[in-house]
C-alpha cells in the first residue's frame, strides 16, 4: 500500500513493473479483493501514468475521494463539514 486515505477509505497503489509480471499480477488482484473486502476502494496507477500523467492521475484521485466521503458521509449519517463544502 503506497498510500491510504482514511475519511475516504481509499488505498492508493503505484505499480513498478513488477506488478505486471503473472505472479505480480496474482498478487495484486488477491490484495486487492481482501481490501475491497474491508469495505476500501483500491485505485492502481502505473509508475509511468503517474511520470507522464501526474496531473492527471492527481485530478482522478481528488475525485474519487470527494465521491467516497460524500458517500461514506451520508451512509454514516454524518453532519459534519463536507470536503469543499462551504
């Protein structure tokens, strides 16, 4: 796990090339599905999306953990302040 974004329940992975050999492959999709189990999304960049598509891969991000804590907020019955809410 590169990095976790708690409020959103989001694992945030960054795959080398080892990630895309079979049992890198293998690993990853088993990694994944018990996280998915505990409930966390799971967004996989490359290495070389995240060099040459920085912005882009930041923009995807922002996104999905705006749409989890909205998500995760109104499941959970919060009221507290929403991210970008003003």
């Amino acid at each position: 796990m590169d990095f976790y974004c708690a409020p959103a329940g989001l694992v945030i992975e960054l795959d080398g090339s080892q990630h895309y050999d079979p049992q890198g492959m293998a690993y990853n999709a088993e990694r994944s599905e018990f996280l998915k189990a505990l409930g966390l999304e799971v967004l996989r960049f490359s290495n070389r999306d995240v060099d040459r598509q920085f912005n882009g891969v930041c923009e995807q991000i922002d996104i999905v953990i705006r749409e989890r804590i909205k998500a995760l907020s109104v499941t959970c019955g919060d009221s507290s302040p929403k991210v970008g809410a003003e």
